[in-house]
C-alpha cells in the first residue's frame, strides 16, 4: 500500500527499539529495591517502624486506588476510607467466622468489596469534578455512620460478628506463615507488589487507553468507539478491588478494628497526599503512602504531635499544584537532576570562573 | 451512500438543524456554510452525540440514529473534531491503535494496520513519541490516521486544516483525497477553506442557518446564487 508524502519509515522505526534497555534497567532496579524491602528492611528498623511500614504497604495500594481513579479516569473519590473499611470489615467477618486460607479471604473480600465499591462509583457515570467528590464524600460518611452502628466483627456470632460484652476480645488471625510483625511486613509488601502489578497490566494495556481518553475527553474516546459507562465503572471496580484487598491486610495488621479508626475525614488527607505524590505515577502511591503513614509515625516517635502534619500537607498540595501538577514522583527527579546538572556543569566551568584559586 | 431525511435538530428554542434531506453518494463530498449554519451539529447527531427531535439516517444500509454512540466506530464511523483531540498522554501508536482494539478487528492485523495507517497520512516520526510533544499539524495528522485505521465507512472531517500554515494544508489535502480510494471510505469534510474543498469535493452542500440551501457537483454550488449571498459573498467582505 502506498503512503503519501515522503514516509514509509514508521515501521522501520518500530523495529528500531524493539529491546527498550531503559524499560529494562527500570524493572531491574524496581526489583532490587523490592528485594532490598523484603529482606534487609525487616533487618534495619525496629518493631515499631516495622509495623508502620506495614501501614505503608496496605496504605500504598489505596492511594494507588485513587490515583487510578483521579490521575487516570479524572475522576475525585472522597470515599476511598470508606472503601477500605469496607474490605476491613468483609475480611475480618470472614477470618473470624471461616478458616478459609488468608490469600482466598484477601479475594473474597477484594471481590465483595469491588461489587459495593463500584455502586460508590455509580454517581460518577453523570458527574464530575466537585459535585462527584462531594456525593462520594456522603456516601463515605454514610458508610461510617453504619459501622459505628454495627461495629467491626470482634469474633462474636451472627451476621455482624460482634460482641459488646467481650473481655478479652480475640485477635484477628494471621497468615501461619507470617504470624510474626517482620514477617507479616513482608506479606504486606508482596501482596501490595502483586496490586502494583495488576494496576500496571491495566494502565499499560486497553483499559489505560481507554482511560486516558476518557480522561482528556469523552466525546473523543467515544468517538473512538470506547464505551465510557464500562470503562469508568471498570475504573472504579479496580480501585475498590484493590481497596478491598488492602483492607483485609489491614485488618490482620492491626489485629482489632475500631470503627472510630477510619474517619471520613481521612479521604480528605488521602486525596491531599495522593495529590502530593503524583496522582499519575505508581511511585506516587507509595510517596503519599510514606507521607500518610511514616512521617506521622516518625513525628511521633520524636515527640512532635503529627497533628502538625495537617498544616504540613496542605502548604504541600499548594506547592505541588502550583510548581509540579504531577507530584514529587515527577518533580523531585526532575529537579535532582537539574540540581546535578548545576553541580556537575559548576564543577567543570570552575577553574574558568574562579580561576581555580577558591 | 448516505441518505439523510428530514433531521431537525433543536435545542430548547434554538432550531439548529430544519427538515435537512441530503445524501453523500462517494468520494469525499463537501458540507460548508457560515459559522453556526449547523455542520457540526451534522456531524454530532451522525456521531451519536446529539439526539435529533425528527429525520432519519440511512447509511449503507444502516440505519445509523439506533446505533449506541460508542458502536458507531465499530460499525466504520470516524470522525475528528474542531479543535484537535488527540490523547495528549498516549504516544502515536496507541493513539491509533485505541481506535483499532475497539472495532471488530483481529488484534493479530493490529500491528501492521497501525503502522500502515501512521505511514499512510505521512507522520515521519518515532510511533513511540508522546502526542503531547508534537506540533499542531502532527496532531492532526495523528487524527487523521485514526480515521482511517482500520475500515473506516464514513470518515467526518471537522475543519482539519483550520490553524494551519499553508504548507501543511497541501500535504493535508494529498492526505484527503486519497482517502476514499485507499480506505474505501466515504468522506464528508467540513471546511472554511474553500481552495481545499474545491480541490478535495466533487460535490457539495451548503447549510445556512440550520437549512440546506444548495447540493450538487462542488463548482455550480460555489456558483449559486443564494450560496453566494449567504456565506461566500461575506466572505469576500470580510477579506
């Protein structure tokens, strides 16, 4: 078939770089890093920075949640806590009342969480923007009103699975092969990896296309034959998914859930945090996830009242939303790299400049 | 061959579109009229995005209006828009590719469609790179090898060389005509630039505030009397 003007060249150019070396130093380093997690991190830091980093692996996967949602489909969830006390509640309900393996209670939770989930996201097929994050706000609120009605299972019976007149209130169980904080981290962080994993598979492929229409505008990814409704409910049966999935690690984390310990407030921080990390990065998630819950844990231990975080976060979005509308995924390597241009460039032209005598 | 009966499109009490009769029969026909004449709305109800109060669209025997919107692409409808709307996030493959894995095509073609469709429109580029760093006239062209990946059967084409430098619109007007015979799709194309329309039309039709005023072969339209008076004659006013 003949082409018109001077280019026949587009396919010879695809062949070009068929072996990315970059991609592949990227997923090398990604690997090493996550080896160095799973093996040395447990080593280094002690219980108490092991179980929040622990926090970190569940909050990760829900900030990665709303990144999907926000950076990828633009669409605001402010009840994304709520989703996660969601998951909290099914697999706690379901360690308590079945001796189902771990990982099959962690998918059925993702899955029921993902069908409740994706009826939060239904108000988003007709809206947008604020009116969007304001009736998931609700929805959110509604959703802790009833769970301080019901309370979180405590191993009691019936439906709800809780006792009030427990004295000793048993445990949530673990995993027997990560029965231990260390080693409980470790499952964390590799059931997280695998979330990452199954969020990359999505945005690299049709799903991601489809969002990124989507994202930029409707009337040409409908154009493009996309079905919006699908994909956007698709988007949002994802998050919940992984929401779910991030619950049920939670809960066997913690060990005793209260309901007082997911308030609707903190889809506001969530969504002020994922802002700061980079909504449209991976790596984004795991930055909001270390700002959410590392850096309060390391105030603490300090001495410093993490309430100070609140002030910190939002001069934070401010300087993000301002300087960097991706996040610090984007502009931190970015601006080292801007910084190590300077210092390198500086290095060279000093002798010229200064004439080598400072 | 499109057969379009009596589509009246109003919005509140604005009538945008009256009892417009007028079919496209092959090759790429024209549409044009002054600003706010109803092309666009046109295109929209063909595309599925505005809902006509009466009329009916028969295309290839398809009755067009019962296709959902998001089905009409996989039936061969595409179009581009007025102001360009290439995925800024995604790189030139995947532009087109998008197009591709939601038709009824095997994913097996894919590839090679793709790349065809990018050498096609003339983008003498890496497929790899971002929309977002490319130039007006790219991102048109990106557009472009949209419409026509894939078997396209109506390609709407919304003003594509608005913007742009002359030099760019003859390689978009070598582009155009070879449309109809390298797709074998029928085009309709909406534009102000008349040079472009004559060399790219063999027939025409002229909407005036939401009427068709003339249609036929593209010279006696531009000729027409009332064609010159409602949108050619101003034009040459205000130049």
């Amino acid at each position: 078939m003949e082409s018109v003007g001077l280019s026949t060249s587009a396919r010879e150019r695809w062949r070009a770089h068929r072996l990315d070396a970059s991609a592949l130093l990227r997923a090398g380093a990604v690997g090493v890093l996550l080896l160095f997690v799973l093996l040395a991190l447990p080593q280094l830091l002690s219980l108490y920075y092991i179980d929040a980093m622990t926090q970190v692996a569940v909050y990760a996967v829900v900030a990665l949640g709303l990144g999907v949602l926000i950076g990828r489909v633009g669409l605001v969830s402010l009840g994304q806590t709520a989703v996660l006390a969601i998951g909290a509640w099914v697999s706690a309900r379901l360690l308590f009342a079945t001796s189902l393996p771990f990982p099959v209670v962690l998918l059925a939770s993702g899955v029921i969480t993902m069908v409740l989930g994706t009826v939060v996201g239904l108000p988003a097929l007709r809206m947008r923007g604020l009116y969007l994050a304001l009736i998931t706000l609700m929805l959110a609120g509604a959703i802790t009103v009833v769970l301080a009605t019901v309370n979180f299972p405590n191993g009691g019976h019936g439906f709800l699975g809780y006792n009030g007149n427990f004295v000793h209130i048993p445990s949530i169980r673990r995993p027997a092969i990560a029965a231990s904080d260390p080693a409980f981290f470790r499952y964390a962080v590799v059931v997280a990896a695998v979330m990452f994993a199954l969020v990359l598979a999505h945005v690299r492929s049709r799903p991601g296309r489809a969002w990124a229409a989507i994202r930029q505008s409707e009337p040409a990814a409908l154009a493009a034959g996309i079905n919006v409704t699908l994909y956007k409910l698709w988007a949002f049966a994802l998050a919940s998914f992984i929401t779910g999935v991030a619950g049920g690690v939670l809960a066997a984390a913690v060990r005793h859930l209260y309901s007082i310990d997911f308030p609707t407030q903190d889809s506001i921080t969530l969504l002020a945090v994922v802002l700061m990390g980079g909504a449209y990065s991976l790596w984004g998630a795991v930055i909001a996830a270390l700002l959410l819950e590392f850096l309060p844990a390391l105030l603490n231990n300090w001495g410093v009242s993490a309430d100070w975080l609140t002030i910190v976060f939002g001069v934070g979005v401010l300087q993000v939303l301002t300087t960097a509308p991706r996040g610090l995924a984007e502009q931190v390597p970015r601006d080292l790299a801007r910084l190590w241009r300077l210092v390198a460039g500086r290095g060279r032209h000093r002798p010229a400049v200064g004439g080598g005598a400072r | 061959m499109i057969e379009v009966r009596g589509l009246t499109v109003r919005f509140g009490g604005v009538t945008s579109l009256q009892d417009v009769t007028v079919s496209f029969a092959r090759g790429t026909c024209g549409l044009i009229g002054p600003n706010g004449a109803g092309k666009t709305t046109f295109f929209n109800v063909l595309s599925g995005f505005v809902r006509p109060s009466a009329g009916s669209v028969r295309a290839f025997d398809t009755d067009l209006l019962r296709l959902a919107h998001f089905r009409r692409a996989r039936w061969g409808l595409r179009r581009t828009f007025q102001t360009e709307q290439a995925i800024e996030e995604l790189s030139v493959y995947d532009n087109v590719a998008m197009i591709h894995e939601h038709s009824r095509l095997s994913a097996g073609s894919r590839r090679r469609d793709v790349l065809e469709a990018i050498a096609f429109v003339g983008l003498d580029l890496d497929p790899r790179a971002r929309v977002a760093t490319l130039g007006a006239g790219q991102r048109r062209l990106v557009e472009l090898a949209r419409a026509v990946v894939g078997r396209p059967r109506l390609v709407l084409l919304d003003e594509p060389a608005a913007g742009l430098p002359d030099e760019e619109t003859r390689h978009l007007r070598e582009v155009i005509l070879q449309i109809p015979s390298h797709a074998g799709a029928l085009v309709i194309l909406v534009d102000h630039d008349m040079s472009l329309v004559r060399a790219c039309c063999e027939t025409t039709a002229v909407l005036d505030f939401g009427r068709l005023i003339a249609s036929g072969p593209t010279e006696e339209v531009l000729r027409d009397e009332q064609v010159i008076r409602a949108y050619l004659g101003t034009e040459e006013l205000a130049a």
